[in-house]
C-alpha cells in the first residue's frame, strides 16, 4: 500500500537540500570601495539566444502579456504538453509526427531591450510599443531580420525613417537618440508619430498619449521567456501539414494579442475562447488551454474550419506520450518534403532557373487561394530540388514582394547564386571574373525576378557588384533601393 | 583563486550608492546562484551578473534593484546551461542540524528545471509567499504556483518511494 507523505514534508525536503547547498558556499568579500571611480566596469555584450521570432509576430506582439495578471490556475488544470488526440475525418486519414522541438533557454540575461507600451479603448482595440536598445541588431532581433521585408533600416542621428510591417498592419518609426536605437510601432498613427516627433525634441516617453494609458514599462522579454517553454509537434496527413504549439508559462500568445491581427475571429475550442485568423499564407488559432498555458495550430495548407477540427481535438497528453510522439517523428520526413508553392494555387508550371546532375532550382508563380485571408494576391516562390526531392525552400514571396538578398546554394555540380532582382542585369562581377546574370521573369505582374548563375570551379564569390549593360555599376536597384554590391549570404 | 579580488575590481568601480545596494545582495544572489547552479559557480554566476548590469545602468537607477539583480542571477544560469547540475562536495552539518537529504531527494531536487528550482527556492527556502516569489522571479503567481505543483509532484514521488522502501 501507497503512503502518501504529508505536505509539509516536501517542503521541509526542499529546505533541507536547499540548506546543504548554500552551506557550501562561500560567500563573498564584504568589504567596502574606499573610494568610487568615475568609470563602469564593462563586461562582454551578451548574445542573444534567439529563434522564432517571426511566429512571435504572426501572435501578435512579443511581450504584451507580461503585464496581465490573471487567475492562478487550479492545480488540477495544469497542462504540460498537448498533441493531437482526436483525429478529424478532414485530414483524411491518420497523421504523422514529422518534426518535434521543445525550447526553453531564449531569454537574456540582462534583456537590451526595454520597452513601453500603451493601450486605449476599452478592448485595448489601439496600442503602440516603444522599444528602446544599444544597437539596431538587438531591436533587429524584435522585430525580426531585414531580409523580412520589414524594412528595418537604421536611421542617421537626428532622423525618423519609416518602418514597413506589411503583413502585420502596423505602422513603425525608428530613429537614433543619442547611442539608444529607438522604434516605436502600432496601430495607432498620431500616437505612433507623436512619440517620433517627440524624440527629434526630447525625451520619446514623454510624448503626448493623451488617451492611451501606460501599462507597462520594463525589459523585453523575447522568445520564450524566463518561465516559458514552447513545445511544438509538426504533423503530416495525407490532405496536409500542420503544427501544434504549446506556449507553456508564456503568455505572450494570448487569445488577446491574436486579436489585434486585422483578420482575426473569436470562436472557440472546447468551451474555451479562442481566435483565428491568417495571413496570406497560413492560417492559425490560438487558445487558453489553461490559465497559464496557450495554445497554437498553423497550417499553410487547411483553411479555418479543418483548424477548427484540429483544435478540437487536441488534448493534453503526458510528458512521456509526448516524447513518443517526438521519438517516432522520421529522420528523413522532413516538413519541406515539397515546396511551399504547393501551399497555394500555381500558376503554371515551374520554371528552371538552373539545373545540373539530379538538381534543379525553380521558381514558379502563385496566387493566394479564395478561402484564404487575403486572396488573389500574386506571389512568387522559390526551391531548390536535389534528386527530385526539396533541398532548400526559400518559401514565397507574397504580399510584400521584395529583393531577397543573393545565396549560395550548395549543388552537387558546385555552387550556384540565386536571389531575386527588380531590374534587368547585365552581368555580376566578383573576385576579377565577370558573368552574365539573366535574369527571369515567372509572371508578368510580378515586378521582379530569379536569377541563377552557376559558378566555376574553385569560386568562392563572396563580395559581388551588379553592373549595366552600359557598362555601369550599379550601386543601387532603382525598383527597391536596395544595394547591388553586397555580400553572398551562403546557405549552410 | 581569491574570491576577495573580483569583488575588489568590481567595487572599484562603484558609486557610494550601488556599492550599498550591491552589499546588501551579494550573499542572498550567491545562495541563490548556488541553489540553481552549484555552490562552485556561484561566485562566478554573480560576478558576471554584476558586470553586466552595470554595463547598461546602474544599479541605483533600477525601480527595484534587488529584484532586477535576482532575475539576472536566474537567467545567467539558464545562459549556461538549465541541464547543469549542481555539484556538491560531502559536508559535515554542526549539531543539531536535520541529517542530510537522502541521496535520491537530492538528486530529484537537482534535476528540476531553473523555474522550478527558482520558485522552490524562494518559497520553501526563503519563507516568501507566491506573490514574493512571482515578483522576484519577474512572472506571475499562476506561473508560481505551476512550477510549484510540479516540482512537489516531483518530490512527493521521490518521498513515497522512500517511505515505501523503509
């Protein structure tokens, strides 16, 4: 028989240990500095530990729920992983684990970023965010890198620019204060100007928000945070794929901040609130599974009511159920097993950028499906296949066509540069070679297009200029205003 | 090496202030550290801690410094690893001390997770309530109360699998 031990002895066993440990050790001097000098120590800048954050901002906001409270959850409704228990008949059939991850570790040390963030209405319908760090990297790892189209470009002191987040229906500014980058971003444009406006002044914080009230003002805590943990299990039916994530002590996707997105619905999830809504490339619901739990199914390839299915029949399921789940995802089944054009409506059929032994890179041009969140938008995506199986996917470019910045592809003929141009190049020059960079247009109404050059033998090519067939450099692409003399981002 | 020479450098470079802030802490952030990552890389825990902060501000700008200091002190330790252990060295307790933890408690208390260990930590160890802990820990008293349901599951179990084997 079972003796089930008393309360206070767990306690008194946690007292216990916790005493041998802090009697081994040793404390510090105590002694007192004679006398202050007028220098700070300085330690090394720490690194930031950092993935995700582009799922971060498709919830929402990173940080917003920090300062809610809430009810404490009864003990009972704790929930520690969730996973798909009942199988909708949408799905058509059994899916499988393809991929797993649990992360924990993302937060600073000493977060860099600190923030303010105000609200109004009663829903807290307007909000606008100021993020404040030491350098444009840090407030890069906020709001995600460059390269997404965020146009994250750092100011010169005594200048405002202007922040592009098309996908998220915000507005930003950024601008230099001193040796503090500053951003300020929200849906709320005379409250996000007066803070922009404030800072060519004065202290930014000090800004007019009549209206709005302070609800917090701290450390941004960034994916996860100190008491987070993030699990996420990555399935495949035979109708699609699909992810389920568990934010677990995070509050940062809450039901709340999901709603800020302009598509967003209220419904529900087994008597619970939840919301969903969707870009133009995925759709996704989140819900409170518990008072300090939330819960997240994506797909690019199921519109809401399969999500709804889905969600429906997720539960919690133990820590050791989850980890078979994760033990039994395949190696080889990888969530890119075909490219992400697939998710939309193409155009055609894809177009060979390059090809060589067994590999080929290709483009081909979409458009966003009826049912999806914004439809009939035109896209363009991009993959590389390696033995008729995708190698790379660089994914889609859809509502915010941009340049992607130039990579190199590793083939089994030797490296090739791909990326996508605005205007027609006449060739790329780079470490004293000189090549002929077509470049080809998938779709007419697609401002831009793919090129591919395949290098010699030996190549390296990491610093590359554009030139004309005026013979011209190019220093900057006059459909984006991006620099054409840059850098090879290589991509392993 | 000297424990007295990086507090030394570190004091150096304080204001009358930070210093007193940073004094009245010091000990209570090197329990802490030494409850989350063992007592041979505590000192080194918050003297890194230490540096660090003041890299960016100083300590008597901070609304609560004691608090900001103590969640530094956990996240470092997350920084170098949630898996380390703690490693203890055989000590000899003074009379009338409890006895020792059996060594599975031990290692059940050792394998929690930071949270979980934190959260325990300020409660059980340091006699503060939720609300305290929630405030120390910089989350809030639902997520407190979660890491403590956990890790007392965790150390119920170990418990009755003692008790049941005596």
């Amino acid at each position: 028989m079972t003796m089930s031990m008393p309360t206070d002895d767990v306690a008194v066993a946690f007292r216990r240990t916790y005493q041998v440990i802090v009697d081994q050790t040793e404390l510090p001097s105590s002694q007192l500095p004679a006398y202050g000098l007028t220098h700070r120590p300085r330690g090394p800048r720490h690194g930031w530990v950092f993935a995700g954050a582009a799922l971060a901002v498709a919830l929402g906001l990173v940080g917003i729920a920090l300062i809610r409270d809430g009810v404490p959850p009864a003990q009972s409704e704790v929930v520690d992983r969730i996973a798909l228990v009942e199988v909708p008949s949408e799905l058509g059939g059994q899916p499988t684990v393809v991929n797993s991850s649990v992360s924990s570790d993302g937060f600073d040390p000493v977060p860099p970023i600190d923030m303010w963030y105000w609200e109004s209405g009663e829903e807290a319908s307007k909000w606008v965010i100021l993020l404040e760090a030491q350098a444009d990297a840090d407030l890069t790892t906020a709001l995600g890198p460059t390269d997404d189209g965020n146009g994250l470009t750092p100011p010169t002191a005594g200048e405002v620019s202007t922040l592009s987040l098309p996908d998220t229906g915000w507005l930003g500014r950024s601008w230099l204060d001193g040796s503090d980058w500053r951003i300020a971003v929200g849906y709320d444009e005379s409250a996000v100007s007066a803070l922009a406006e404030a800072a060519t002044t004065g202290d930014p914080s000090g800004a007019d928000m009549s209206g709005f009230e302070l609800v917090y003002e701290g450390p941004q805590f960034i994916y996860p945070p100190a008491d987070g943990e993030l699990s996420e299990l990555f399935y495949t039916s035979p109708t699609g794929g699909f992810s389920v994530a568990l934010f677990n002590g995070w509050e940062h996707g809450t039901t709340a901040a999901a709603l800020r997105s302009p598509s967003a619905e209220l419904t529900e999830v087994n008597g619970r609130e939840a919301v969903i809504t969707g870009d133009a490339i995925k759709w996704w619901i989140v819900w409170q599974i518990d008072d300090s739990s939330t819960a997240l199914v994506e797909s690019s390839d199921f519109g809401p009511d399969t999500l709804r299915a889905i969600a429906e029949g997720i539960q919690p399921v133990s820590s050791d159920e989850w980890e078979n789940l994760a033990g039994s995802a395949s190696p080889d089944a990888t969530i890119n097993s075909k490219p992400t054009a697939e998710s939309f409506d193409t155009i055609g059929q894809p177009t060979v950028l390059a090809s060589g032994d067994n590999w080929a890179i290709k483009s081909q041009a979409v458009t966003t499906a009826e049912d999806s969140a914004e439809p009939g938008q035109v896209g363009l995506c991009g993959w590389v296949e390696i033995e008729d199986q995708v190698s790379i996917d660089f994914g889609c470019s859809i509502t915010d066509p941009g340049q992607r910045l130039p990579v190199r592809v590793p083939t089994p003929d030797g490296p090739v540069v791909t990326g996508q141009l605005r205007i027609e190049v006449a060739e790329v020059r780079f470490e004293g070679e000189s090549l002929a960079v077509p470049v080809t247009r998938i779709h007419p109404d697609i401002p831009y297009g793919w090129f591919a050059i395949q290098l010699p033998p030996g190549s390296t090519l990491t610093e590359y200029t554009f030139w004309s067939s005026e013979g011209t450099q190019l220093p900057i692409d006059p459909g984006t205003g991006d620099e054409l003399t840059g850098t090879v981002h290589s991509i392993n | 090496m000297s424990i007295v020479q990086p507090y030394a450098r570190l004091l150096s470079g304080l204001g009358v202030d930070d210093a007193d802030i940073w004094l009245k802490c010091k000990d209570d952030l090197a329990r802490y550290a030494a409850v989350l990552i063992g007592p041979g890389d505590a000192e080194d825990v918050v003297s890194t801690v230490f540096l660090r902060v003041l890299d960016r501000r100083r300590l008597n700008e901070l609304e609560d410094a004691r608090r900001y200091l103590f969640r530094a002190v956990l996240n470092e330790c997350k920084t170098r690893g949630s898996r380390s252990r703690v490693a203890l060295e055989p000590v000899d307790l003074p009379a009338p001390q409890p006895p020792d933890p059996q060594p599975e408690i031990l290692e059940a208390v050792l394998s929690l997770p930071l949270g979980q260990r934190s959260a325990t930590f300020f409660v059980y160890w340091s006699d503060m309530s939720v609300a305290e802990a929630a405030e120390m820990m910089g989350v809030r008293p639902g997520t407190v109360k979660r890491y403590l349901h956990l890790a007392r599951n965790k150390l119920k179990g170990v418990l009755d699998d003692h008790v049941n084997a005596d």
